[in-house]
C-alpha cells in the first residue's frame, strides 16, 4: 500500500509513520523539513501531487498555542483549514482513503462527561474552529471525489516527550512545585499517540468521525501520583478549591481592568476544576482497543 502523510516529523506523526512502516506499507512524507519525500509549505498553493496514493493521512496542523495577536490567531487558519485545501487541490489522483486528524477542542466545551460525536461543533476559538472548518472541506470533498474520510476526534495525546500540557505537568511536579486542586479527581480524557497510529489501517475502511480516548480518562491526582512515583518525587500538595476559586476571581478581575489575559481566570478555574470526558463507543464497535494510559506509565515517561 502507497501512503502520504503531512505532518509526519510532529509528535503523533512519528508514531503514524513508525506503524505505517512496520506494516510495510510504502511512504511518502510532506512537509517543510529537509527529510520530507516531498518538500511543501501547506500554507500556501502547492504543486501537483501527481504520485497515486491508496491512502493519504493529514496529520499536519498547529496546536499547542494559546493566540495572543490576531496574526497567531490567523495562522491556526492559514495552517489548518488552508493548508488542508491547499493539499486537497494537490491531490490530482484522489486516494482510496483519507484521514484526518482532528481534536475534541471542535465540541467547544471545556467542560461535559461522556460527549459523542453526536454534540454540536460550537468552538469559537481558532484551534477548535479552523478544524472545524477542515472537516467540513474534507467530508465535502470525499463525498465529490468518492473518497473514503475518516476523522479521528483527539483528546491530549500520551507519549515519550509529549509537547505541550502534559509536558508542562510533568517539568512540575520533577520541580516539586506542581500541586493539585482540592482531592485532585477531576478526569480528563486522553490517549495514547501510539494507540491511534495503530487503529488507523483498520477504521480507514470504514470512513466516519470517530473520538478515541483510552476509556479510563484518569483524574489529575491518578496521573501526578504516577508521576511522581516515577520520578521519585513526593506526591504533589493540594491546595484547597475556596483558595483557587478566590484567585481565580481576582484574575478575571485584573483581567478587566488591565484588558489583557490572566494566566488564572474563571474559565481556566472551570477547565481546571471540572470534568472534560469523551465517549469513544462508536469506535469500539469497530475495533478500538487502547490501552489505558495509568497501567503504562513506561511507554510516556522518560
């Protein structure tokens, strides 16, 4: 099988590839990087692609960045929604199968338990509504050109030198200065990177929208005890919820006065201290089989 992928020098197209080229298949990778088969900036108009693929992954996306000019804000657009029409136009041969990948951060929300794919898309972010917008391209464009797409829905991904928030918790509670927020039980949901790269040679048949999730979505104090047994740190200090709470008012307090974003506001203090879990069913009926992220800690700590 011939395969392309985008984005295959990032955390989760590592994974993608490995997998790929352990099954044999044959690859071709986009992207700006030197070692990229072929060499494009999705951002702008691309050349003809003119090889045949039977499937092709976009992996290829920005994330990871909280906008602070209305330049980064537009540059999750440039990346995400143009870059994949750019890419789509390239295709002069359609692909058998397409998949993409997507985030949970299209649902909006940032709290809710057990949300299906089935939830309205209502992200007015950047991040979450530049992929909606690329999901609405790439099921429009199979549908025309007889495509298979599937859209795998992702919550944070678990793996050897995560980027991001995870990376962040865990630089912390190594500093000993991470702590949790009242009994530390709020769960989130997660995956492992490597559990997705696996299950993409089976759903691709199927086509659809899927949310994966290791279907344990640990809480905050489960992953920070796992961390730092690991580590051999002391366990991470709680600190009361009133205390946050009153912090947090005083943050979107100064946040109004001075206009400009507080690292701690009552929206951070909702993420923080409420749940924020996926319902991953509608994969499993199709196979979906992680593995939960606490009974591995080997496989994403260093």
């Amino acid at each position: 099988m011939k395969v392309l992928v985008s984005g295959a020098t990032g955390f989760l197209g590592r994974h993608i590839v490995d997998e790929l080229d352990r099954l044999l298949y044959s690859i071709d990778t986009i992207g700006r990087s030197g070692k990229a088969t072929l060499f494009s900036d999705l951002t702008k108009e691309m050349a003809a692609i003119t090889n045949k693929y039977d499937l092709v992954v976009h992996v290829a996306g920005k994330a990871h960045l909280v906008p602070r000019t209305e330049e980064e804000k537009q540059d999750f657009y440039n990346v995400n929604f143009e870059g994949t029409k750019h890419l789509l136009e390239a295709l002069i041969h359609p692909p058998k199968n397409f998949v993409f990948i997507s985030t949970v951060s299209v649902y909006g929300l940032d709290f809710g338990n057990n949300i299906s794919e089935n939830a309205p898309l209502t992200s007015d972010e950047p991040y979450g509504k530049s992929k909606i917008m690329a999901e609405g391209l790439i099921t429009k464009w199979g549908e025309t050109k007889n495509v298979t797409t599937t859209i795998l829905r992702l919550p944070l991904l678990f793996g050897k030198n995560p980027p991001g928030n995870l990376e962040s918790m865990i630089n912390a509670i190594k500093g000993n200065y991470y702590f949790n927020i009242g009994k530390g039980d709020v769960r989130k949901s997660m995956v492992f990177a490597s559990d997705v790269a696996a299950f993409i040679p089976n759903i691709m048949k199927f086509g659809g929208i899927y949310n994966l999730t290791d279907g344990f979505h640990p809480s905050f104090k489960e992953l920070s005890d796992e961390i730092a047994s690991f580590h051999k740190r002391r366990n991470s200090i709680s600190i009361p919820f009133f205390v946050i709470k009153i912090l947090a008012n005083l943050g979107e307090l100064m946040q109004k006065v001075s206009k400009k974003k507080m690292p701690l506001n009552k929206r951070q203090f909702i993420k923080m201290t409420k749940p924020l879990t996926f319902n991953d069913n509608k994969a499993r009926d199709l196979g979906w089989m992680p593995r939960k992220i606490i009974d591995h800690p080997d496989d994403w700590l260093t």
